[in-house]
C-alpha cells in the first residue's frame, strides 16, 4: 500500500484532476487514507451540472452556421467546460470526460453543430466512472459520432467501413487483433442508423438482409449490441483499454505485465470503471517514484492548473480558449480521429513560448497580444496565505513544493531566491515592503516558466 503522504497526495491529485490549489491539497489530506479520498471525493458520483444554454434543445439548421450562432455556441460550450473543470474541487470526472473526448475523438469541423457533440459530451459524463462497455454500444449510435465517421450515411447493401474500423482499431481492441474481413462484416451490422435531429434512428430497410455474418469467428445475425458484446469478449479489448487509462494517467511507455492487472480487474467487473480506476490509484505502481513529474501537462491542465495554483476569484475562459488555439488544443477540433497524441507533441519552440506567455498573463493582466484579462494574481495577499511568507528561503521552497512535482537544483533555486529578493538581503525582504509586488510578479512568472512548471 502506497504511503500517505504529501508527495503521494500531491501526486494523485496532478494526474487525477486538472491542477490543484494549496487548499485543495490541504483538504485532500484531511481524508487520511487513499481509500477515503477516492471513494469519498476523486471517484465519486456527483450531479449532472446544468447546461450551457437553451441552444443545446434547438434543432440543428444550415442557418445557424451561417448566421454565426454556431461559432457562438462553440465558445460558450468551451467557457462552460473550463469552467466546470475550474470549480471540479477533488473530484476526477470532468478529467475522465476530456479523457473519453480524446478516445473517442470528434471534430467539430466535422460534425458541425455544437447540440450534436454537447449531446455526446453529456453522454461521456454519464460514463465517466461508469460502464465501459454500455458506453461503447452508445456511442456506436450517438449522432456527434455517426455523422463524423460516416455511420449516417451507411446502409447494409453498401456499408461504409469507417467507424467500424475506427471501433476496433481504436476505440476497442488495437492494430493486429482483427481482420479486413472483420471490418467489413462488422460494417454491416452497425449500418441501418440515422442522425435525426439531435437524436439517432434506426431504419430497418437501411439494414444489412443476410440472414448473418461471421465476426471473429462467431456466425450470428448481430445487432449492434450482440456485436460489442462480443468485441468485448476478445481478450485484446480489455488490455487495450487499460494501456489507454495508463498511458495517460501513468506513464507514457505502459508497463505491460501491470496493464496485464488491470485489464484483469477490468473484465472481473464487467468493464465498470470506477473499480479499475480504484485500483490503479491505489496501486504501488502508480506511486513509482520514477513517474512522478514524468507527465507533460496538456494544455487544458496547463492552464486549468495554473490559475487554480494561483486561486484566481474568476479566470478568464477567454484567455483560454484563444490559447487553446496556439496551444494545439482546441477542445471540440483534435487534430484527427485518433486524438491529440500528447506527451512530447505538445512541446514545440512555438507552444512552449506560448504556455509561458499564458502564465505571465495570469500574473501580469495582459495577454501575448496586449489584451487585458480578467482575475488576475493579486500577488501580495496570495503570498501572504503561504506560512512562510516573511522568509524568503523559505516561502521560495513552499511555493517551490507547491507549485512543481519534483525539487529543484540549488542553482535553479538560488536564481529563483535572487529573483524574488530583487537586490535586496534575505534579512531584510518582506512582503511589506515598498514595491514588493513587483518582486513577486517576477518571482510567480520566473516559478512557471520553469521547465519543470511543465511537467506533473
């Protein structure tokens, strides 16, 4: 059983929620065991937050493209989602629901109208922690989906193969555990389903008419959920799951004897992810020392995070979704339908010029473009919540501890002490003293431009 301690807890709640703040890490100690916090706080089942607006119950229409009102929902669909990871407090789903977003990845350029992918948004939240397997037979009909990989199109004569590729190679099962034949069989069953509105149905006429197909060897007249059942039946399907959650929630190179472990608590129950995840926060392997730090922060964890860690009263969701754009992560346009590859990709010598000029102007006020930003640091009263305050030694360590997944070198740490002291001595800095604002605006941004600052 991994130890109980700030470091380990710190760690959890990096991989689990997008940042944290100094208070939530207080009140996540306060659970006392890795047992309580998740059952009581990461893992559990919360209320389903109110929509966005009206616009998600309106009928899509050409005119609503044309008219602009397409774009505006987009944005305000961005805002509302930021905003709910914002105020998450200790609870993971909303990271489980970007998580699902990447895995079954959809583009808006595509899909088109904001009602069809908020319907498959909602749908994701609803399975967060819920059951792998029934989330796949929905999504398999969902309208966001069948319009993106050609499922409303598809009829049983003349199917088209894309989604049913997509489902095996990379919703389900990985390259190398299924057949051409495969796809094509499979390409007929999921035909027959229409987008009508912003609901699906199906139209039996559009269907396959052979009396049955063969799919991994089993010969049947398989409907869409006969035929995630047995999807789900390979023994491939549970691995690769698993190797997703832990690539992403891990390590990005999979310890394949421990994704063994999980896809075996996966299968014994029935594909429900709350035990598996359960499992894999309370596993020594998560806690590996070695993997601490080891995660390039996403976008969306970047700048989620970093506001939190500064408690900002009201972030500007603005600012973000413009950086979202330069970034590389707009939420809603992944680059392809196998999702943002992450790790490595998000760092490039334009993005990470970038992520620092997102942090500045939470501390300075003032985007890359000159444009102000609201809820920015106010520096000496966050500074002054740190114990250590009044010594400078000290709060540079706590807000080091705080703010980075691993310590320092003293040379980084000493540049970081010269920073924030601005000329003056150790003895006589203080958080009162005239100009210190300053002192602390440089010392926050020299902290987050840090290239550690990028990792969790």
């Amino acid at each position: 059983m991994p130890v109980w301690n700030a470091t380990n807890v710190g760690h959890l709640l990096s991989r689990t929620l997008f940042g944290y703040s100094k208070n939530d890490l207080s009140v996540a100690q306060g659970y006392g065991t890795f047992s309580d916090l998740l059952d009581l706080a990461i893992l559990k089942d919360n209320p389903a937050p109110i929509a966005p607006n009206v616009w998600i119950n309106t009928l899509p229409a050409a005119s609503q493209t044309t008219s602009g009102e397409t774009g505006l929902w987009y944005r305000e669909f961005n805002y509302w989602w930021f905003n709910l990871m914002y105020k998450e407090g200790l609870n993971m789903r909303e990271k489980m629901v970007l998580f699902l977003h990447n895995h079954f990845s959809n583009e808006r350029d595509k899909v088109v109208y904001p009602q069809n992918m908020y319907t498959q948004n909602v749908l994701f939240r609803k399975y967060a922690f819920g059951n792998f397997k029934q989330l796949v037979k929905e999504i398999s009909i969902d309208p966001s989906m069948l319009i993106y990989l050609d499922g409303n199109n598809s009829r049983g004569a003349s199917p088209n193969e894309n989604y049913a590729r997509e489902l095996m190679e990379l919703f389900t099962m990985g390259i190398g555990n299924y057949t051409e034949t495969d796809i094509k069989q499979a390409a007929k069953v999921l035909s027959g389903w229409q987008v009508n509105g912003l609901t699906s149905t199906f139209v039996a006429s559009r269907w396959y008419s052979e009396v049955s197909v063969t799919v991994f060897g089993k010969t049947a007249k398989f409907d869409v959920n006969s035929l995630i059942d047995h999807i789900f039946d390979q023994k491939a399907t549970a691995e690769f799951i698993c190797r997703k959650l832990y690539q992403e929630f891990v390590y990005y190179k999979p310890n394949e004897a421990f994704v063994l472990q999980m896809a075996a608590v996966l299968r014994s129950n029935n594909y429900e992810m709350k035990p598996l995840l359960k499992f894999l926060f309370t596993s020594d392997e998560f806690f590996t020392e070695a993997y601490v730090g080891s995660k390039i922060k996403n976008p969306t964890e970047l700048m989620v995070g970093a506001s939190k860690l500064l408690e900002l009263s009201s972030p500007d969701y603005i600012n973000m979704y413009e950086l979202s754009k330069l970034l590389q992560m707009q939420l809603f346009q992944p680059p392809n339908v196998a999702g943002w590859p992450g790790q490595r990709e998000w760092i490039s010598s334009t993005t990470y010029s970038h992520r620092g000029g997102f942090t500045d102007s939470l501390i300075t006020g003032k985007r890359y473009n000159g444009v102000a930003v609201t809820g920015k640091l106010v520096p000496v009263p966050f500074a002054q919540t740190f114990t250590n305050s009044e010594k400078a030694v000290e709060f540079v360590d706590d807000v080091c501890t705080l703010f980075l997944a691993f310590p320092l070198t003293a040379k980084k740490k000493a540049f970081l002490l010269d920073t924030l002291l601005a000329g003056t001595i150790v003895k006589n800095y203080s958080t009162y003293l005239t100009g210190v604002n300053v002192n602390l605006q440089q010392f926050f941004k020299a902290v987050m431009r840090l290239p550690e600052f990028q990792l969790c």
